[in-house]
C-alpha cells in the first residue's frame, strides 16, 4: 500500500478473494441450473418427438413393449414353473417388511 501513495494513479494490487469466491460459486450456480434445465427440456422434447414419430409411423412394436412391460411390473400373474409374480410395489413392501 506504501507504494500506491508513492505513484499516484497506481491501483493497489489487493484482491478480495471472498468476493472472488461468491462469484465462483454463483456463476457455478448458475451453470449447474442451466445444464440441468437444459437436459430437462431436452428429455421432454424426446419423448414428444418419440410420441409423435410412434402415432404417425403406427410402430406398433414400441407400444405394445411398453405395454407388455408395464402391465409385468404391475401386475399379478403364475409363471409356468410354479412361482408367482407380483408388482413391483408389493415386492418392495414385503423386502421392506423382510429386512426390519
């Protein structure tokens, strides 16, 4: 500081690393939001494409995938080996009540 009263028109060469650091982390922050919201829009806009595309096309195959997998993981059925399967809800339940 001594010098900067030396050499008039002479900045000091402090730097207020607190202030540095908020700025960091707000402009972090900030970038971190932006990606996330970013890859949100593009998540969305992919399925209503994939929709969009599947309804015009009539890509039976996807639809009845989802469906088939859908209705496994919902719902009650016997498997031919004698074992039975549930949804997967009541699955996690019973591990739950399993575990305590």
């Amino acid at each position: 500081m001594g010098a900067s009263h030396n050499n008039p028109g002479v900045e000091p060469e402090d730097i207020n690393t607190s202030t540095l650091f908020r700025v960091i982390l707000v402009s972090s922050l900030v970038v971190v939001a932006l990606v996330v919201a970013g890859f949100n829009l593009a998540h969305q806009k992919f399925k209503a494409v994939q929709l969009e595309v599947t309804q015009l096309t009539g890509y039976p195959a996807l639809h009845e995938t989802q469906m088939m997998g859908s209705s496994k993981l919902s719902g009650y059925a016997a498997n031919g080996d004698g074992t039975y399967r549930i949804p997967i809800e009541r699955a996690m339940e019973l591990e739950t009540q399993d575990a305590q």
